[in-house]
C-alpha cells in the first residue's frame, strides 16, 4: 500500500506547519541566541519567522519539504558536534516523537541552551511524559490564550479554525527549578 502525496510529492509524515503567528508573539517575550536550529523545518514558516528577526538559522528535517538550505536528515541523527557551538532550538516536533524529539535535543545541546517546542497544551498530561517534566523540567510554558493553526502538510489556506489549544514549551539545558505557566496572546 502506498503513502498518500502532499503537494511536494513527498510521503505525508507526521507534519504541520505551525502558524507564523506563535513564533512572533514568542519572539517578543523570550530572548534567544543568533544561532538557531530549527530542526522540523518542513517548509519553513518559523525558520522565515527567525530570519526576519535576524538569526542564523540553520534547518533541517526528515523530508525535503521544498525549503531552500533544508538539511535533510532525521534529527536523531545529529550529534553534538553538528550542535555549532551554541545553537538553540526552536521547533514544532512531530507530535508522535515530541519526547523523544525533547531528550534528543537536551542530550545534544550545551548547558545554558534555549529549546522552544511549540506543542498541544495536551503534552503536559500522560504517564509516559511524567518523567520527562520530573527529570528535565521545561523552564517555562507560555500557554495560548487563543486558539492558534497548525496547518496539515502546510497547507494553511484549507484549514478551518483550530479547536486544539497550543503552548511554547522552553526548556533551558541545565535548569532544574521549578516550571513557571504564563499565558500569551
């Protein structure tokens, strides 16, 4: 049997765009460094986002979504040594692999490095993810007071309102006190 095609003709993954949108009103309340690896790029929306705000960025992701730079590559398969220096991380991960996506991302970055994961609000909820917040918490969870689009396979003008609602979760490697919820837009 085989994958359905988006329009790149590429297999459809576990992809969909974030709106522009959350990474501005993250961007005016958070600091980040120059360099920032956007690691699920898909077709670019947050790496665009970063670019006009003056950051190197540097993108990767599993499948070549038609994004100019766009390293294809599973991002499990990056090391520290591909971690530049200091570079952090803003993404939306696959939901699917969000967890894993977040240890990945600790486990290759150096201590003091920002990673930004746009997620359902729903992640903070599960077993399988206590440990995660027990272990490594997020510093902080800004959490959409409106109900922003994560557009299937990046097709932002066929879809409807979204009914999930949607939070930045910032992790900073090495943090280890308690995690502060405050809402944005």
């Amino acid at each position: 049997m085989s994958k359905k095609k988006n329009l790149l003709n590429v297999p459809e993954t576990d992809y969909y765009a974030t709106d522009p949108k959350a990474l501005e009103l993250l961007l005016e309340l958070e600091e980040f460094s120059h360099n920032v690896w956007e690691c699920a790029c898909g077709g670019g929306h947050l790496c665009e986002v970063l670019k006009a705000h003056g950051h190197n960025v540097k993108a990767s992701d599993l499948v070549n979504r038609g994004y100019p730079g766009t390293e294809v590559r599973s991002f499990f398969a990056f090391t520290e040594e591909d971690n530049d220096g200091r570079m952090d991380i803003i993404t939306n991960p696959p939901a699917k692999t969000a967890k894993q996506f977040i240890q990945h991302a600790l486990r290759i970055s150096a201590e003091g490095t920002k990673i930004a994961m746009f997620m359902r609000l729903q992640f903070l909820e599960g077993q399988s993810r206590k440990d995660l917040f027990e272990t490594t918490p997020p510093k902080k969870v800004y959490v959409s007071s409106s109900r922003l689009l994560c557009a299937k396979n990046g097709q932002f003008n066929t879809e409807e309102d979204s009914s999930v609602a949607y939070a930045w979760y910032i992790w900073e490697k090495g943090y280890d006190g308690p995690t502060t919820i405050d809402w944005f837009n």
